[in-house]
C-alpha cells in the first residue's frame, strides 16, 4: 500500500512538473482537503444547560456521539 501511494504521488509531482494537473481519479487517490469548520449546534449538558459548541471556541474539543438503536 505504502508503495502505490508512493508512485501515484510521483506520478502527481511529473504531470505537475509538465504542466499538466494531475489526474486523481486515474490514480486512484482522493486529493487532500483542508478541514472544514463545524457547523453551529447546541445540546443539552447532563444538568440539562444548553451548551452551544461556541462557547468552546478557540481550546481543545473532544466531541463524542453514540446512540443505541
């Protein structure tokens, strides 16, 4: 595995260096997107206080959802 990644991202830096933008469906890779941010949302903590995700802006956050249907 690691060496098929290894040649389709040769692969990528020649058909970048010839001018032409690499083709990933061919390669068979998915092209890296940066991280998106999370949309606005708001629970219920155990003591029933809403918490909205923005009162955590800008520190760690540790998000864990689970059901059991």
């Amino acid at each position: 595995m690691r060496s098929l990644l290894v040649a389709a991202a040769a692969v990528a830096l020649v058909a970048t260096a010839a001018g032409a933008a690499p083709d990933f469906a061919a390669l068979k890779v998915q092209p890296y997107e940066p991280p998106k941010a999370a949309p606005e949302f708001s629970l219920p903590d155990l003591d029933g206080k809403t918490v909205r995700l923005a009162d955590f802006r800008g520190k760690a956050l540790l998000l864990f959802f689970w059901a059991t249907w």
